[in-house]
C-alpha cells in the first residue's frame, strides 16, 4: 500500500488516525480523550479538570519580522487558554516549553515573558512550569494549560441539538485582514527599506492578529445567567471549518445566513482594499479566537435581553448538511478551508 503523504490527509484526518489507536482507556479517570478542544480528566464529585496543548512554530504560525515577542507571549497564552473556554470552563495553570536557536538574546526571552505576565495577570493563571531546548529551526512555543469546570456545565462539540440558535461572539474576519495587512507591509519593506508603514488605519485588525483576546467574559456571562450551551468550540481555524467540527460531531447539518455573519464595518472597508471578500475572510480566515456555540431559543432570548456581545447567525438542522444562504438567497455548501496544518 502506498504511504499517504500528511498533506494529502490533513490535521484532522492524522488526529482521526491516532484517535483510532488510542480509542481504548487505561485509566478510569479519562471521561473525553482526543477530538475536542481539550482533554476532560474526573477531578472530584463535582469537577474535572479540563487540560490542552498547542505549539506555536515560527515560519508557521507567526513571523518575528512583525511579531513583537512580548505579543507573541501574549498570544502564546491567550490561544491556549481560549481551549478551556471553549469547554464552558475556566483556566487556572499553564506550563510553557521553548525551543530557542542561538540568534535569541535573554533580553529578547524576557520580552517574550513579558507578555506571558500580562497574560497571565489580565486572566488570573499560573505559569507553573515547562521546558527549554535548542532549536536549529527558529522559535518554537509549546502550551499546556489546564483548568476546571463544573461536570454539570461541561460542553462538548458533539452535543448539539436540532433547531439550537447558533451564535458567535464578538466579529470575525478581522484578525485575517490584520495578517493581510501585516503581509503587505513586510512585503514593501523588503523591497524598499527605507519606506515606512502607516498602520495607524488598521490598528484594531493588526491588533486582532498579534494580541487576540480568549472570551473568558462570555463564559462568565453564561455562568452569571445559568446557562449552558449546548454545544461549543473556538474559532481557530475558520468559521466554515470550526462549524462542520460540530456539525460532524454533532450528527447534524447547519445553515448559517451571510448577511447575520457579524462583520465590523471597517474590515469590509479593508477587505475590499485588499480585493478580499469580506465573507470568505470571516468564513475561511480563521485566528478570531471568538466563541462559537449553540443555545435553544429562550436561553439566545435571555442572552440578547442582557445586550451580551453574541450574534445569531443560524441554527442546527437534521440534513446533516452545511450551508449558507447568500445575501441574494443562493444556497450554498459550505467547506473547510481555513488554516491547513499540513
């Protein structure tokens, strides 16, 4: 049998690989292993704890030519984190693991721990640990972070419902346009040096990509207002793709209207600049870090009533499709094709 290249699988279909591997328990405390956004581990009567890990590689994930590192500490963290929040859980400890070439100064590490610090402090966790080694190929960034949550608000991908209101919060497409713009910049700057970038009009899309927030608010409003969603995940890899997660999970089609997709003025005004789609930026670019999950119609009522900062953007169906119907009407499937790991 000929081997299968990782690019011709993907992420999702290597993680399905070892899944199936590892489909078995050795210990009775595993209650969820691999497939959502973190690992559920019994903790006591009442809780588990919530544990997940993500790497951060340079060329790959971010590029230092505009990445200052106190903001790449600060992302580091904040992307981790925004896992246990995607469970309806809180975060409490992280352990980072680096691994550095010689061209890191310790003046440029402390940078990067200066904003793990400001991360930490502004979401109350511990750095409690890690690792350091050499590395031949640029900066690589490991974090583990591990939180609670109540066994009784716990909230998986796969628990979807029928006609459950689909929401999500904050807008999307913006940390895209930031990268777009980033790129641009980089790209003049390589050619002519001597130019200098004006990016005060795209701060808050710039913003967006090196230094996003993880919605540790919106968890809180939920557990203010004693409601569970249904169903929940983070966008990380693009809103088309982080649907169909649930929707696989779940059993269940989606449909999504375009014109409720909550896009900020001033990423249409970008987009368009950019000759960019401002809907395939907020479907397919991925990095929002925002929260997207399902609620029955009297919780999405209590939520809106309480002005919280969320969006309906559609509901689940039984077809076991995944659509979005075009501001003109047209239907139209959706596919996953956000951030490829491969």
């Amino acid at each position: 049998m000929k081997d299968k290249s990782l690019e011709s699988i993907g992420e999702f279909g290597l993680i399905d690989i070892i899944k199936k591997k590892f489909n078995s328990k050795n210990n009775d405390s595993l209650i969820i292993g691999i497939g959502d956004d973190a690992a559920v581990i019994s903790k006591s009567k009442d809780d588990y704890f919530l544990i997940s890990s993500d790497m951060l590689v340079e060329g790959i994930h971010f590029d230092l030519t505009y990445h200052p590192l106190k903001h790449l500490g600060y992302k580091s963290v904040t992307t981790n984190i925004s896992d246990i929040y995607s469970m309806n859980g809180f975060a409490n400890q992280i352990t980072i693991n680096l691994g550095l070439s010689n061209r890191f100064s310790l003046n440029a590490i402390e940078e990067f721990y200066k904003g793990v610090k400001i991360a930490c402090e502004e979401y109350n966790i511990d750095l409690v640990g890690g690792d350091t080694t050499s590395s031949k190929t640029g900066l690589i960034i490991s974090v583990s972070a591990i939180g609670n949550v109540l066994k009784n608000k716990l909230t998986l991908r796969k628990t979807a419902k029928k006609n459950d209101i689909i929401c999500v919060s904050g807008d999307l497409g913006r940390s895209y346009i930031g990268l777009q713009i980033l790129e641009r910049e980089k790209s003049v700057f390589l050619t002519n040096p001597e130019m200098q970038p004006e990016l005060s009009n795209y701060s808050d899309s710039i913003e967006k990509q090196l230094k996003p927030k993880a919605r540790k608010d919106l968890i809180e409003k939920l557990s203010e207002f004693n409601i569970i969603p249904n169903s929940m995940i983070d966008i990380s890899d693009g809103l088309a793709s982080d649907l169909i997660h649930l929707s696989v999970q779940s059993n269940l089609g989606v449909k999504i209207y375009e014109e409720k997709l909550p896009i900020l003025k001033s990423t249409i005004l970008t987009a368009n600049e950019l000759n960019l789609n401002p809907t395939t930026c907020a479907l397919n670019g991925g990095e929002d870090y925002e929260l997207l999950f399902s609620v029955n119609e009297k919780d999405y009522n209590m939520l809106k009533d309480n002005d919280i900062d969320i969006t309906s953007i559609g509901y689940f169906t039984s077809n076991k499709k995944c659509n979005l119907v075009s501001k003109e009407g047209e239907t139209i499937g959706l596919k996953a094709q956000g951030w490829k790991h491969f």
